[in-house]
C-alpha cells in the first residue's frame, strides 16, 4: 500500500500538532553524563542494541555478555567490547566513516530500557583489551564512547509486547530454523554461489557456536 499523499507528513509543525508537547519528566530524564541511577541500569544490563551510521547506510547490531559487560569508565564515557563473531564489522566500519553511535540497554524482566547517544573511537590497546578477557581471551578490540545524552524509555512498549511473559513466547520450532532462513538467503542471492545446505548448517550449528563464543 502506498499512502497517499496528503496523508503524509512532511515536517516538524505537522508533527507537533500530531503528537502535543512532551511532559516535562520526558525532557527533564536527558541529561549530558550518567547518573547514579543510570549507572545502575549499565551495570545489570546483560544485553545492548547498538546502532550505527555509515556510507552503505544504518545498522543495529546485539551485544551481549554477563551482566555489566560494558565497562563504565566515568560518568561520561563507556566501554564497548568487540567479541569473536562473522567478521562483517559493519558496526565498526561504519564508526569509522561516522562516530556516532546510540546504545540501547536491556535488563531481564524490566520493562524500563536505557538510551546513551553519544560518539565513538576504536582502540585496540593491548591491556584495554585483556581487561575484558572471557575465558582467556581478550576482546577483539573495544569501543570509547563519549557520552553526549543519557536517558531512560518508559515501560510502555515493552508492556505493549509482553516481552518478559513466557505465555505470549512462540514455540522455537515453529519458526524457520537457522538454516533454513539462510538457505532461503542463498538462493534468493542468485550470484552464482553455491547454495547453503540449510541441514547440515543447522546439524554443525550448536557445536560451533559453544566452540566459538570467545
């Protein structure tokens, strides 16, 4: 369906009129480093959506260890630990071409999330890295993130899709396996390379991902 025309919006005014003013508790929550609260929320969070602009465009990429995984150096910069992975980098390919990132933190069974904006460097100094080592071995390398704005988001959305209620979970297997969405993939591709057997990639998968997690 493509909406029609006068049914878009084109700027700012429209918006405002659409949506009113927000409540000054929306305003007042951003604030330019963390606060003690704040910190607390980094400190429990096991989980992050980091996103990330660059010339081939937008990316949102996970990020995930214990619970106070990215570091807080003060109350205005954070560390960001880069793990074993695909060897995509398009997180950090793009922090390259622009510093600007934006990190969304979760915590299990709270339905409050954590917004930081702010900018990025790439370092791979040695004992920076070896502080964030699991199992041995150290991060890949480790993003300083300055911190320009800090904020909580409300509980609504995370009420709105139940996310934390085991009853609204689906059944695993009734989803598209590992496999066969990249199987699906490669085909779609039609690049002239070989097909991915969805089957074996599924039988090999839980293996490699415990040998390959650090």
């Amino acid at each position: 369906m493509i909406p029609a025309e006068e049914h878009l919006v084109r700027d700012e005014a429209a918006l405002a009129a659409l949506y009113g003013a927000p409540g000054p508790a929306s305003l007042r929550k951003e604030v330019p480093a963390l606060t003690p609260a704040y910190r607390a929320v980094i400190e429990a969070a096991p989980f992050a959506a980091l996103a990330t602009s660059g010339p081939g465009g937008l990316d949102v990429s996970p990020r995930g260890d214990p619970a106070g995984f990215i570091h807080i150096q003060d109350d205005h910069t954070v560390l960001l630990p880069d793990r074993r992975g695909n060897n995509r980098i398009d997180s950090l390919r793009n922090v390259l071409a622009d510093p600007r990132v934006a990190l969304l933190f979760m915590v299990p069974a709270v339905n409050e999330t954590l917004r930081v904006n702010g900018r990025a460097v790439i370092s791979v100094d040695p004992a920076l890295c070896a502080r964030f080592a699991i199992d041995g071995k150290p991060a890949r390398s480790v993003l300083v993130i300055t911190i320009e704005t800090v904020f909580l988001q409300c509980s609504r959305a995370l009420i709105r899709s139940r996310l934390w209620q085991p009853a609204t979970w689906p059944d695993r297997a009734s989803l598209p396996s590992t496999g066969c969405m990249l199987q699906q993939a490669s085909r779609a591709r039609a690049d002239g390379e070989a097909e991915i057997d969805g089957d074996a990639y599924d039988r090999e998968l839980p293996a490699r991902v415990a040998g390959s997690l650090y």
